[in-house]
C-alpha cells in the first residue's frame, strides 16, 4: 500500500517569503520548507496497481497555466484550540477547476474522493489534539502576508510517510502541458526540497 495525495509544490522562493510567518506561536509544530505544498485532492492508502492506474488518468488532464501567490492567513479550528495554521491564495478559481477535473479523474478509477467544499491552502503549522495556544497576535501580525507569484503549469502525484520527525513527502510523477511525455529538466530545480522517485 502507498498513501498519495495530489497537489502543487512551492518553489524555492515562496518557501523562503513564508520563513518570517513559520514562528511565534508555542505549542506549534512548523512545517519545514520540504513539507510545504497546497493539496489538491487527498487520495489515501491504494494498492500499488491502483497508484498505476490513478497516473494513468492523471496524466489525461491538460493544465492552462495561471500565475498565483499566496495571500493572507488563517486557521482550522478554534481560535484558542487550533488544529492548524494556513496561508491562503490570491485566487482559488483556477484551483477550484482543477480540484475538480483532479476529482473526476480520480472517481474514475474507483477512488473515494471527499466531496466537502475545497478550500486552497498551504499549511505552515500544525497541532496536537487538545492544544491550547493563543494565535492572535500572530494573525494580526501576518495578515497582510503575500508571496511572490508564480506560473501553475503542472501538478503533483505525492507519496507520503509518517515517521516519529514527521511526515515525508516523495514526488512520484507530475503531471500537465508543459511535462506530458517529458522527462525532469532544468526547470525543476526550485523544487529540490522534494526526492523525485521515477515516473511509473
């Protein structure tokens, strides 16, 4: 079994524009620059066999390149019990629209997508069950964040591990206009916080 989500990697200089916002808040466990990403659709646990054929339908999806950035900040949760700490986006339309087309692939292949209302984001920090922290100030403060924008012109097929250091993410294959039949190029490297695993 492979657990697998589908989402965007952040390039080098986005992770870097979010240094100043990973802080400040105690009983926050940040997310390090090699786990940064803004999920698209969340897959589960699947067969190798079913890996194969989720690629196979992914690769059918055609992506128009749009520029984004990342804009404001939030939460999940309640104010004094978070569950975890977000950047959000500029625009989510064009997200929204490959969500969707991401979904139907999916449920094409026989994958269990949940339906809830999609909202884009990058997570920056996470915390345990039951946590009290107090989040205000730190809202307050990076509530005018904004990123530098960059070009979406593809998507990601990830595997993820838990590990007693957290969560570890591998590029399995990436998917879209500019990267249909073509193999890693130069172009790739403000993604190099992430391991690239050959493309099955």
């Amino acid at each position: 079994m492979v657990r697998l989500f589908v989402g965007l990697e952040i390039p080098e200089n986005v992770r870097s524009a979010l240094d100043e916002a990973r802080g400040g808040v105690e009983c926050a466990h940040w997310q390090r620059d090699d786990q940064l990403h803004l999920t698209l659709a969340f897959i589960g646990d699947v067969p190798k066999r079913t890996m194969h054929e989720i690629e196979s339908e992914l690769s059918r999806i055609i992506v128009t390149p749009f520029e984004l950035d990342l804009r404001g900040v939030g939460l999940f949760g309640k104010p004094k019990q978070p569950k975890n700490l977000w950047a959000g986006v500029s625009d989510r339309k064009p997200l929204v629209h490959l969500h969707e087309k991401i979904c139907f692939a999916l449920e094409s292949v026989g994958v269990d997508v949940e339906r809830r209302k999609y909202k884009p984001h990058v997570t920056l920090a996470r915390f345990r069950r039951g946590a009290q922290a107090r989040i205000g100030d730190w809202l307050t403060e990076h509530e005018i964040l904004r990123t530098p924008a960059w070009t979406v012109d593809h998507f990601t097929l990830f595997s993820s591990q838990l590990t007693c250091e957290g969560s570890f993410y591998t590029v399995e294959s990436r998917f879209g206009r500019a990267y249909e039949g073509e193999t890693e190029d130069e172009d790739f490297t403000a993604f190099s916080g992430f391991e690239l695993e050959p493309a099955w």
